[in-house]
C-alpha cells in the first residue's frame, strides 16, 4: 500500500508540472519582432551575397528578401530571424535560407 501511494505521488509530481507547462502563453511584441527582424536583414542579405559570390561564380549580383520571420526557441529561449533571399546575376538565380540569432549571428539553414 505505501509502495503504491509513493508511486502514485511520484507521477503526480511529474505529470501536474508538465500539464500546467503547457497553460502559458508568451505574447510577442509586434514592435520588437520587426525591429529585430529590420536589424539581421542587412548581415542575412550579405551573407547571402557573399554566398552566392562562390555559388554562382559572379560579383554582380542583386539580392532579394523572399521571405522573412522570427522564431522562437524553446520556452523563453532565443528568438531567431528565419530569411529567404533570392541572389540573382549572370544569368543565374540562388535562393538561400539564413537563420539569424539575435546578435546578429547569421548562418545558412538547411
């Protein structure tokens, strides 16, 4: 019986935590989730310039934001900036997806 009433107690405290985990909510600041996004644009698009520089065999280039948008990480971790930007010249096109921690510490995303 005190076996049983120590398990049962042992899977309360597991499982009520994890439930109540679930309840909150993180709301964003609109604001704050553009500005950051409007400050990794500039290392995201040279990235992806410097990028396309090898790929594409060309220094000529045009750099175009498809995409753009923040993430979050796990609970109340690191937000990060998730681009699209398409590098177009000679006659070729790339489109590389680049990740972005605040910082901004940029890198190509698979």
């Amino acid at each position: 019986m005190i076996t049983l009433i120590k398990r049962l107690l042992r899977t309360s405290l597991i499982v009520v935590p994890m439930s109540l985990g679930g309840c909150a909510i993180l709301k964003h600041d609109q604001a704050l989730d553009q500005k950051t996004l409007a400050d990794d644009l500039g290392p995201a698009e040279a990235l992806a310039h410097r990028q396309a520089i090898t790929d594409l065999g060309c220094s000529n280039l045009k750099t175009d934001k498809l995409a753009a948008k923040n993430t979050e990480g796990a609970p109340l971790g690191p937000v990060w900036t998730n681009f699209e930007i398409q590098v177009s010249g000679c006659n070729k096109v790339k489109t590389y997806k680049i990740q972005c921690e605040i910082g901004p510490n940029c890198f190509l995303a698979k």
